[in-house]
C-alpha cells in the first residue's frame, strides 16, 4: 500500500510518477524499496487519470444514499449520514489496480 501512497504523495505535490521519484519518496520514509514493485506501480498509474478516479470513487459512495432517498421519497427513509472521503480512502481504492 506504501507503493499507492507514494504515488498519490507524488500526485498531490504536482510531481511526476516515475520510478526514480517513488524510489526517493519510499526510501525517505525508511521503506526498504522493491524495484520491481515500483516499476509495476509506474506502469499501472501510466495512463490511469488520478484525479478522475477519486471523483469516481466519491460517487460510487455517495450513490447508495440517493438510490435509497429516491425510492422511499413516499415514507420517511433512516437517515443516513453522507461520510466526507478523505483522500487516503479514495486513494485506498486505486489498490484494486494491483490485485
């Protein structure tokens, strides 16, 4: 997950994701680094646009309360309470990139 966490650092700092930044990041905070993890990690996030999937995945979340409002608009459905992503949980999704 470190590997993940690295890219979104990169991503959020406007850097680009490349094998040699990941490295930097990941041996700066002591991760012992997998060459071959990196470049897996490179590869896959290559056309992946970021931004877009943590849009997405703050949908599909959001989704299941309006479906339930919508088709209960007669009786008074539960409250349910909208939870906020953070960006370390939308990021947590990209994991299912990499099996």
């Amino acid at each position: 997950m470190e590997y993940i966490y690295a890219a979104m650092l990169l991503h959020k700092a406007g850097k680009e994701i490349t094998e040699d930044a990941m490295e930097k990041v990941l041996t700066a905070i002591g991760i012992n680094v997998d060459k071959g993890r990196v470049k897996a990690t490179v590869s896959a996030l290559k056309d992946v646009n970021i931004d877009k999937v943590i849009s997405e995945a703050a949908v599909v979340q959001a989704a299941p309360a309006a479906a339930i409002s919508s088709t209960d608009a007669k009786k008074e459905a539960p409250k349910v309470e909208e939870k906020k992503v953070t960006e370390e949980e939308a990021a947590a999704g990209l994991g299912a990139l990499f099996g």
